[in-house]
C-alpha cells in the first residue's frame, strides 16, 4: 500500500512564483560558537523563555549513493543557548526516522558539543539509543552532558531515507522561540510535491530558483534540474500549549511536502497523489487489511451459540461488544496497519487497538450486525487530512454498528467505556468509514451528550467549630469514566486525597462506592465528611466549596490563544449544599448571588444562597452547552472560567458565635 506524507492544510501556499523577499541568509559553521552567540543572555521577546534557538538548518536533496541507490538525503543542524538550566527542557534530543517492511531509514553523521566557555563535552553516538514508537516509526534520542546556565548546545545530523514520499517538511515553530529557522529543498525536476504553510508565523524568505544540471545517473544523457527553495523566519515565538487543546501539531508554524507525482528514468510517471476512490480501492485490494477482515470462518466457532442466537438485535450488539471487551487487554498500541494479526491476538487475549476492533467487526458480521470498519486519528496524534487521502495520518481504527436504524461507534479497547461511547482520545472532529461498496466518506466523532457531576451534602456546625455530614457523588458519561479509572489506578487513600484535592481542612470516612463495575450506570459514593473552618476570635470563615473542586482553578492562563478551546465533551456540575448552624451562631457575611454566562447560550454558572432558621442552602450549577470554541472566542472563556475559579476558591461565609 501506497503511503503519503500527513499534515493539515490551514493554508496552502503556491509555490509558482520566484519570490525573495528582502532578508539576509544567516549561516553558522559547526562547532565554532563567536561572540554573537555568547552574549545572548535573555530573549527580549520572551524573557521568560528558559533557553532559544540561535539558529537551526534543514535540507533535503537527493543523492546517488554507491553509483547505484537514489536516496533522499536530509540534512539538520541546530545551536541553542539555555539561560536556565532548571527549566530547560530540551536536552535531550529526539531524531524520529522512518521503517519500512524491506528498508529503514539511516541516521549518519551525527555531531553534538555541549559548549561551557572555552569548554567542549562531545556526545559520542554511544550515548544514543533508540525505542520503537510504532510499527513504522522509531526515535533514536541523545542528552547533551554538563548543561548549564549559559551553556550552548549544538547538534547536526544526517538520514538517508529510500522513502521518497516520506519527504516531510520543516518546524519553524517549536516549544522554544527561534531567532532563525530555515529549510532549504532540492528537487529534481521528475518529482512533484505539493507544499503547504501550517500555523500563523509569516515567512522571512521565500526564495525559489531553477538550479541547472543537479542531479544525474551514470550512463543517462541528460542531467535533472531542480526546484531550489529557501524557506525561512526570523524571531519566531515558542508555541505554547495550555490545556483543553488538540494536537499542537495542528497548529505549529511549518512547511509540510507531500509527494504528488514522480517520473522515473525511463519516462514513466507515477501518481501518489490520490483521490478517496483510489485509497477505497487500494485498501479493499490489500491484501493484509483484506485477510483480517474476513476471519467470519474462525469466530464463528469462538463467539459463544447462546450470544449468535440471541433474537433481540441490540442485546445481542451489546453481547458481542462485551464478549470482546472482557476478553482482551489492549497492549497500549494502535497500529492502523502493519504488526496487526487478528487471530493470534485473540489467542493471546491481548492486542492492539486494530487487532481488538477487527475482532469486534469480525464477531458482528458473524452475527449478521451491520458493521464498518472507521480509521480515524487521535487527539495527540493531529488532525487528518481531509481534501485527500493521506493514509498515515490515521494511527486509530473502531467500528460503526448500525442497528434497528441507530448508528453506534464501538472501540472495545477499554474495559471501562459503556457501549456506544468511544474514549476520549479518539474524540477527534471527525474519522473516515471504510464502506468498500458505496464509497468511503467522512463520519463526526460525537462524545457522549450526558456528563454530570453532582454533588449533594449535608453537614452541621459542632462546637469546637468544624462541620460534620454526610455527602454523595454521582458521575455520569466521561467523567464517570475518569473517576472509574482514577478507583482502579490508585490506592483508597490516594484517590481520596485526589478528589479533595489535597485539601488538608477535609476528612472523608466510610467511604463508599456503589456500582463501581457496573460501567452502564452512574458512578455513586457516599462518604461521611469533617470539615475544620478558620477561627479568628469568634468569628468564622468557612469556604462552602470545599467539597466541589470542579475547576477550582482557571485553566486558561495565555493572554492570547491561536487555536480553539476543545474540552472534548459538554459537561454540567451541580452542587448542592445544606449547612445546619445552630441556636448559638449567626450569619455575619454571606456571598452575593451570581450568575454568567458564555455568548450563545455555550455555557452558563449560577450561584444561589437562600438564609433562614439557623440553616444556610447553597444551588451552585455550572453548565457547558459546546465543547469547542473558536480562537476569537479565547477572552471570553478566559473571563468565564476565571468569574468561576475566583467563586470557588476565594469565597467564603463569615460565622460569629453569640
């Protein structure tokens, strides 16, 4: 099978006209630093940024090697400065390269100095190592020796790479800012890739030559000429990530190359570039994806008679989807192709991701289930390529059942996600199902709608001044499924403690959790709580929230957000809180009643205290409505979640004793 190069196209860039835009090439020869870079001490742009950039480099081109193989050739070399090295992150170094069935990519020419002064720590290529990242992709990795505050590293390495289509492209865009970044290709004039600008940042150069005579194979007449194209920015700032996002490599500035058409030596070209009906094609002829799919002659034997009998459609759907998850563990790995063998797998009762729904689809159509194979990608892996089919992009695959005319996606990797809920990580827009008689087309990855934490509690005032109650806890949907893999990974003790979140002024006791396995229904607990206030005098302050840490802190920091908010799921929070204080205690202050809203009715929070009788009642409810927003929109979460955190945190009921 075919395989092209992923990216996502935000803008796509025609690389037609010959452009240089009036900006400087710099240049840096390895392993000699000059003064300019030893006086960089701070970045004015970022002076909180633990280290920068000075000045990194990549080219690709291509070269014959031994007067016999055709490589591409990729060339990197980057020089940093760290201003802080208890913050620095970047010592190590992680060079991805790619494998294939019969060849592998090489890394040669390695060089690495750490530069402390006049003093040079060499890396030597014992102190690299490599780990399999999936079936395709390992990541050999180094760490730069005797980092310090003011310290420069400096790295260049090579790889020969027989994969054509596997170009790749260039990050200008990273976790540190860059001062100047820049990518350099030659190609020979019977390859065609098509090009596109990812992010926000803005090219500096932009320069594209015709270079004569480039490229030539022995006993051939006439040379290739190649493209040249330079690529480069300058003061390029760190991306920064923050919580609730997709991929960052959605969204980091860089140019992505992928491979449309290639003439070879003898005149014959070929196309990579695909449209859906050639990759349904491509797919429904391989012949490894084929054979996995077509494993009804053995299943048939292992799905139990009592489940394939069963008259009622969607007990029996639910049947096979819990057959198949309690029978395996997934192993953590989710290879869309390549390494993914059905039956054995089952054998072992443990798989990948791929080989855990293929048995699934398999079992159903046994079954006689309306069942798709869908291949999508995960959140952290990025977004797919939608206007052609890149089908590396997909690192994940699930099923689509359709039953008495409702469609459910199935993933039965996860032993605690209930039917027709897929997890979190593959809540990503949008996946591909593979329909090999109609046509394959594009499918949304809707979350479950019903995600409810409620909390209900009643405590009364004793006289050494602490509360004491009871309280209960109902969790439905995702975060259901959070608090259930909380339970199973953690001690008593230690979840109990995460749920206070670490909260010194809580006690719980005898708690207790009720259908805890039962992974259709809501999560409950019950638990009895003692609750210490602070006393000044006879006065005392007691924070009503104390039991409610749902986003107890603004999880949105940046002054400026380019990328959407993307929460995954809606969710609602309701708290209810009855407090008892007695004859002897009186109400000094009491929090104002308030109420905000998101625009559009995307998200809503309300705070209600009712007073009387020695009794104090607080409604709290928080309700998100979307779960994603765009970037224009930043500010306005920004300012919701901050009114939120500021109620739950710094908001407190002031008691006198009479």
């Amino acid at each position: 099978m075919r395989h092209t190069v992923s990216g996502i196209l935000l803008l796509s860039l025609l690389f037609i006209s010959f452009n240089l835009l009036a900006q400087d090439r710099q240049k840096r020869e390895f392993g000699i630093v000059d003064v300019r870079d030893h006086n960089v001490t701070s970045y004015s742009q970022d002076p909180e940024a633990a280290g920068v950039v000075l000045f990194e480099k990549g080219r690709n081109y291509w070269r014959l090697i031994d007067n016999k193989y055709i490589r591409l050739i990729k060339e990197v070399h980057v020089r940093m400065k760290v201003f802080d090295a208890s913050r620095f992150e970047h010592a190590t170094v992680f060079i991805p390269y790619y494998r294939g069935k019969d060849a592998d990519e090489v890394i040669n020419k390695f060089k690495a100095i750490t530069f402390n002064g006049e003093i040079k720590n060499f890396v030597g290529e014992s102190a690299m190592f490599d780990t399999e990242e999936s079936s395709n992709w390992s990541v050999r990795r180094f760490t730069f020796p005797n980092v310090k505050d003011g310290s420069i590293l400096e790295y260049s390495y090579q790889i020969e790479s027989p994969f054509f289509f596997n170009f790749g492209g260039w990050n200008f865009q990273g976790d540190l800012p860059k001062m100047y970044t820049e990518f350099t290709s030659e190609i020979p004039g019977n390859y065609v890739y098509n090009r596109s600008l990812i992010g926000t940042e803005t090219l500096d150069i932009n320069d594209v030559s015709l270079k004569k005579d480039c490229f030539f194979l022995p006993g051939h007449k006439i040379n290739a000429d190649c493209e040249v194209a330079v690529y480069a920015m300058e003061d390029v700032p760190a991306f920064k990530e923050e919580s609730y996002m997709l991929s960052k490599k959605n969204y980091l500035s860089a140019v992505k190359y992928e491979l449309a058409q290639y003439t070879d030596f003898y005149g014959i070209k070929h196309n990579y570039a695909q449209d859906w009906d050639d990759a349904d094609k491509e797919m429904r002829t391989d012949k490894e994806l084929g054979r996995q799919l077509k494993l009804n002659y053995y299943f048939k034997s292992e799905l139990p008679e009592s489940i394939q009998t069963m008259p009622d459609e969607l007990k029996k759907t639910k049947a096979i989807y819990s057959f198949i998850q309690s029978h395996y563990n997934w192993n953590g790995k989710s290879p869309f192709f390549g390494n993914v063998n059905v039956k054995k797998a089952f054998e072992a009762k443990t798989g990948n991701v791929s080989e855990i729904n293929l048995a699934l689809i398999n079992c159903m159509e046994v079954a006689n289930i309306d069942t798709k194979l869908v291949v999508l990608s995960t959140r952290e892996n990025g977004l797919p390529r939608q206007n052609y089919p890149v089908i590396t992009d997909f690192n994940y695959a699930v099923a689509l059942i359709k039953v008495n005319g409702q469609e459910y996606l199935l993933d039965a990797t996860d032993k605690l996600i209930p039917f027709g809920m897929l997890p979190e990580r593959a809540l990503n827009i949008e996946g591909r199902v593979l329909d090999f008689k109609e046509g394959s087309y594009w499918y949304p990855l809707k979350p479950q709608e019903k995600n409810v934490h409620y909390v209900n509690a009643q405590i009364k005032l004793q006289e050494d001044g602490t509360f004491t109650g009871k309280a209960s806890e109902i969790n439905t949907g995702y975060l259901a499924v959070a608090h259930r893999n909380s339970i199973a990974k953690l001690a008593t003790k230690e979840y109990l403690l995460e749920k206070l979140n670490n909260n010194p002024l809580v006690e719980i006791s005898n708690h207790e959790i009720v259908d805890g396995e039962a992974i259709e229904k809501p999560l409950k607990e019950n638990y009895e709580v003692r609750i210490e206030t602070e006393q000044v005098g006879d006065n005392l302050y007691f924070n009503p929230f104390v039991l409610n840490n749902f986003f107890m802190e603004n999880p949105f920091k940046l002054d400026k957000r380019q990328y959407p908010v993307e929460f995954a799921y809606n969710r609602t929070n309701t708290y209810i809180l009855s407090v008892e204080l007695g004859p002897n205690v009186e109400i000094v202050e009491l929090p104002k009643n308030r109420a905000f809203q998101l625009a559009g009715n995307a998200g809503e929070c309300t705070v209600i205290y009712n007073a009387g009788d020695g009794k104090i009642n607080l409604r709290y409810s928080l309700k998100l409505n979307d779960h994603r927003f765009e970037p224009e929109l930043y500010n306005d979460i920004k300012n919701f979640f901050g009114s939120i955190s500021n109620v739950l945190s710094n908001e407190a009921i002031l008691l006198k004793q009479i």
